[in-house]
C-alpha cells in the first residue's frame, strides 16, 4: 500500500483503530486524518477544530471515540464513525502533549507544558477534581491495567510518579533515575510498573519503596526509548536507538534466545504452493517473503527480507527453484528456494505499485502487472526485461497468468478487460474480452487451457469460453469484491476468496457452490490449490493463513446437526463476530482478536502468531449449546440449567 498522504503538514502521532481497520494521525495543520487500511483511503472528512498543530491522537479501547491533543492547550473527542466533534476540553494553560484512556475507557488523561496532568470523563467531557501539579513536562502516561493507578513519567530530574486514579493520591514516594523516563508500563498484576531509563528497563514495586525491583533489564552500550509487556507478563519487548528490538524473558532479564516469530505481522495479500504440494510460500505487508511446511504450517526458512515496501504478490516456478516477489516498491525480485537468498538485481522498470507476478510453465518467462498500466515480461535466465516484453494498457493491471499450455498470457485490468497475448511475443491472441465495468482482481486459466475465470470487484467471478469468446458460467454468491479465484488441477472445482471473510468452493461445471468455509476474521486476499488438489491456501488481512482439506470441505453438508463442532464449521463470521449457523440462528460469538484464529473443520491448520481450538467440554454430560449456550458460564458461577 502507498503512503497515506495528507499534504497539510507534518505528522506527528498515529494511533490504530482496536479493530484494526482505520488508523488515526494527527498533524501540525491542526487537523486529524482517519485512514481505512483495507483501502487506503480517507475514512472520515478531515476532523477540523484544532487552531494549532495536533500533538497526539488515540483510540477509546471500544473504538468509538478518538482522542486529540493540541498545542491550541485542548482536548477534543470525536465520534470515531461520523468524525463529529463530541467535546471540547478546555483547562490546560499550555501545549497538550500526552494522553492515555483508561482500560474501561471512562477516563482521559491528559498531560500538558503548563506542568500538570488532568482527569476527564470521557462520556461528558468533564474535568475530574483539580489538576495534578508539580510533576514538571511529562514525556509519557499510562494506567495500570484495572485502570486504578495512572503513572507519569518525565524527563525533569529522571522521575515518575504514580497516583490513584480515583483519589488522585500519590503513592508515598517518587521514583527516581538517573536518566530521563521515557516510557512506561505496568505489571498485569498492577503490583509493579517498569522504567524506560536510558541504557536500563527498571521495575520497581508500587507498595513499598524498600522493596527490591523486580527485574532489571540492561542493554550493553544502546538506549532504549520504547517497550511493551506482554499480556500475560512473561516477556518484554523494547525499542532502542540502535534501531533494533529485543525480547527479554521477564522473570530474570535475560534476552530470550533468537527464535523465529511464528507468522506474519501484517496481512498476508498472497499465497501460493509448491508443484509438490509441499511448502506455502506467503507474501505480506510487512514486507517478507515466508515459506512454510504445508504439512504441519512450521517455517521451513528465514524470512525473504529486502523488498522496502509490502509484498503484494508471489509466485513460484513449476521446478520449484525461484520465488518470485511484487511489491508495493516498484520492483520484483526473484529468490533461491533453497538456499533464501536473493538471486541477482531486483527487476526494476514499473513507475508503480507492482500488483502481480506470473511464471510461464516452463519457466523462461516472468510476467508482472502493475499500477502503472503495463504488464512487463522478463528474462528470466538474464535477469532483464525481454524485447518484447513492455505491453501497454488503459488500466490499473491487478492480475496477469499464463496457460497451461504455455501459449497465452493473460493480463486483467481495472477496466474489467481481459487481454490476451501470445506467449513470449507482444502479440495479441485475440480481441480482449469485457467481463464488465469493475475491476478485475485474478484470472486464471482452466487445466486444459480452453476457459478462463475472472474475479471481479462487483462480487463475481465469471467462466468465458476463449475460443468462442462468451461467458458459459456466473459464479453468484459472494457479498463482496472477490479477491482471488483459481481452478482445481482436476478442473473439477473452482475456489474463490473474497472480502466477505469466506472462500467459496463451486462446481466447475454446473456454477453452483458446494462449501462456503468460513474462519478468517477479516478480508481474504489469495487463495491456492495444492497440485494435489488435496489442500486449499487461504491468506488474508488478519495476518493468517488457513490450510483447508478439500474432502472435509465437501463433506460439510452432510455434517451430523447434532454435532457441536460441525455446526460451527458450517458457519460463517457475520460483521460482529457471531459465528452464524446455516439458518441464520447465533452460534458462538468471538472475541475480535480470536477472529481468524480458531481452528475448526475442515481447516487442517492455521499459520499465524497463535491459534485457538474449541473443544466441547463434556465433563456434566451436556452440551451447553443452542439456547443453553450460557450454561458453560453459569456452570462456572455454580449455577444449573
């Protein structure tokens, strides 16, 4: 995705919406600007009211409100979905520079250069008590995680000070350094809270001043400006000058030996399999290039690093020895699959975005479609682009393949065009085909190279016939742009993955869908066969990707009703996180950020940075299902049904 850009001034906070689809930046024209990430675009008119430039913006932790902080001495709260001014908070005599909600959300602290911290209700806007003086500048705020303490920390003399939340009272002493304080976190117990102090991450225990710190975590020679503790308390990660991150075990301080993270950080736009069915290879926004077991989802390399953009595409050769990668960059680079190293020069030439890459099948050729309206073909053995190899479009290129036969290339563009050359020349094959007005986000040839599918940004995919140049199918069903589509090796089947969260299993022939597979928490971007024809990859933006068994896939229809777990299989996520059953009944509700992440039939595993499995706890003998879904929660509060 390009930059998000503003143009009214320089940009000095952003803040992640909790759910993950908007991020808001404040700037110093004095405005704040609210981004949808699965677009790129603005997601709100600019919010306007500042008269000076915006400091710092955050998130309520329900995600209705945004918060802004101004050198213009208020504070403003807007309504996250309208972008309306909600209140003005009016008492600070100088610049506001740092706020923080409470974890409930009720409170808003706020800290400014008049020297002191104030409380606000957050549903009201009103000022709670008298300001908190003679702290000096405050370079970060934070509460503890059951909201009832709020510390501050300054660079005034190296200090931090911590008060009730609800009392305003100060713990009975200051904590003192030797260096500045720049961040800091509670314990989850709230027992202890840690430093941020220069070359140091000092703990120190919040109910007597005698006490030993907890931990001390001490770097070798760079400063630390940054951390963040994990939930459960068990490991730290910090920020340095040095550029770099590191993971400590919290218990002792002791940096945690160097382990690879399991998936990815950011969303997965890509994904595609291994002519032996054997390995996954994912591109994501977070700029790497993976490949994983497609057997058990472990990583079976280091991650592809040097690409300065996310990688929007990939694509492997039929012999299994490069990877190719597209990039939001501008350029494509080709790797080793073996040995993970990059193979010669990036392939440099698009003025954009580059949406896609293609091998033909026998390897020679590489073929990449880009925002800059053209599909360039390479020279794979010399690392160039070929003679021929520059074909020009009227349109955005978002999906380019060859057949099969290794006789067309096929380029698909904004437009709702397909074009069709022959392979190795800039010749056209035949006159373009017009699946319609929206864009077309995948095409792919079918095994016999005879027909060609198009996924559409109006929810379609369409089948056309190439020789006879009509439409013969309309796959209908999807509630939103289908993203990517492919067909079996078998050509039995057509799968299809779409921004409406599910991948649609379809019958080839006859049009018509045989399993929707619901799991992904939000928008599926690529999806794959494996040779086999066994297994299905799907990638999205909840930073995951999902193996599915095709035969349990084609097997849900036919599920035991009775059974807990299959019934949810046949389940879909609705926009709420309700996993809803095929009669629209309410299933099971999800936590936002287990959406994604839970593994149910006929998923054979999930790549991701965790994983949750749900189980049916038989222990009294019941189900605690359908109307009775409660009773696993008043069974834990020693009630019966």
């Amino acid at each position: 995705m390009p930059p998000l850009q503003s143009n009214d001034g320089k940009v000095n906070s952003v803040a992640f919406a909790p759910n993950g689809d908007n991020v808001a930046s404040g700037v110093n024209g004095g405005l704040v600007h609210v981004w949808s990430v699965l677009t790129g675009r603005p997601a709100l008119p600019p919010l306007r009211g500042h008269s000076d430039q915006v400091n710092t913006v955050t998130f309520s932790p329900d995600g209705r409100l945004i918060a802004s902080a101004s050198a213009d001495k208020t504070i403003r709260l807007w309504n996250a979905k309208t972008g309306f001014i909600i209140f003005t908070m009016n008492g600070h005599t100088n610049a506001v520079n740092s706020i923080a909600f409470s974890p409930d959300g009720l409170l808003l602290a706020s800290a400014s250069d008049d020297e002191s911290i104030q409380l606000w209700i957050s549903d009201t806007g009103q000022r709670v008590g008298d300001p908190i003086n003679g702290h000096g500048q405050v370079t970060c705020l934070g509460f503890s995680p059951d909201g009832s303490w709020l510390a501050a920390g300054s660079p005034d003399f190296g200090l931090a000070r911590v008060w009730n939340s609800a009392t305003q009272q100060t713990i009975p002493f200051v904590i003192r350094s030797q260096h500045f304080v720049t961040a800091l976190a509670f314990y989850p117990d709230g027992s202890s809270i840690l430093l941020v102090e220069g070359p140091a991450i000092r703990s120190v225990d919040l109910q007597s001043e005698l006490a030993p710190p907890r931990t001390t975590f001490a770097a070798q020679s760079e400063v630390f400006m940054s951390l963040s503790l994990s939930p459960d308390g068990k490991f730290l990660a910090s920020g340095s000058e040095d550029r770099t991150v590191r993971i400590w075990d919290a218990s002792n301080g002791l940096e945690s030996s160097p382990r690879p993270l399991q998936g990815h950080s950011g969303a997965v736009f890509s994904v595609a399999v291994s002519l032996d069915s054997a390995s996954v290879i994912s591109g994501s926004v977070d700029c790497s290039v993976r490949v994983w077991d497609a057997r058990n989802g472990e990583s079976k390399l280091q991650p592809l690093l040097g690409h300065s953009g996310p990688i929007v595409a990939v694509s492997l050769s039929s012999d299994g020895r490069l990877i190719a990668s597209a990039s939001t960059d501008h350029t494509v680079r080709l790797w080793d699959m073996h040995t993970s190293q990059s193979v010669g020069e990036p392939l440099r030439g698009h003025s954009g975005t580059v949406n896609i890459v293609a091998f033909s099948v026998d390897g020679r050729w590489l073929a990449s479609g880009s925002q800059d309206k053209t599909v360039r073909v390479w020279d794979v053995a010399l690392g160039r682009l070929a003679d021929f190899g520059l074909l020009q479009c009227a349109h955005y290129i978002f999906a380019v393949s060859f057949s099969p036969d290794d006789l067309f290339l096929a380029g698909a563009d904004a437009g709702g065009v397909v074009h069709f050359w022959r392979t190795g020349t800039n010749k056209s094959a035949r006159s373009p085909l017009q699946a319609n007005s929206k864009a077309i986000r995948s095409v792919a040839f079918s095994p016999d190279s005879t027909r060609v599918l198009c996924a559409s940004n109006d929810s379609n995919v369409y089948v056309w016939n190439i020789a006879a140049g009509h439409r013969v199918l309309d796959l209908v069903g999807h509630a939103d742009v289908v993203h990517s589509a492919a067909y079996s090796p078998d050509s039995r089947y057509i799968i299809s993955a779409s921004w409406d969260k599910t991948v649609r299993l379809w019958d080839a022939e006859t049009g018509k869908s045989v399993a929707i597979l619901s799991g992904h928490g939000r928008p599926i971007l690529s999806v794959a066969f494996t040779p086999d024809g066994r297994s299905i990859a799907s990638g999205g933006f909840d930073e995951t990707i999902h193996v599915w068994d095709v035969e349990a896939a084609l097997l849900l229809p036919s599920k035991t009703k009775n059974d807990p777990l299959s019934k949810l299989a046949a389940a879909t996520i609705d926009s709420d996180g309700w996993l809803v059953g095929p009669s629209g009944e309410l299933l099971l509700w999800l936590p936002e950020e287990y959406r994604g992440h839970v593994l149910l039939p006929p998923c054979s595993f999930i790549i991701g940075s965790y994983l949750v499995e749900l189980t049916v706890n038989e222990e009294d003998g019941r189900h605690h299902w359908g109307d009775q879904w409660a009773g696993c929660w008043r069974s834990n509060m020693g009630l019966s049904l």
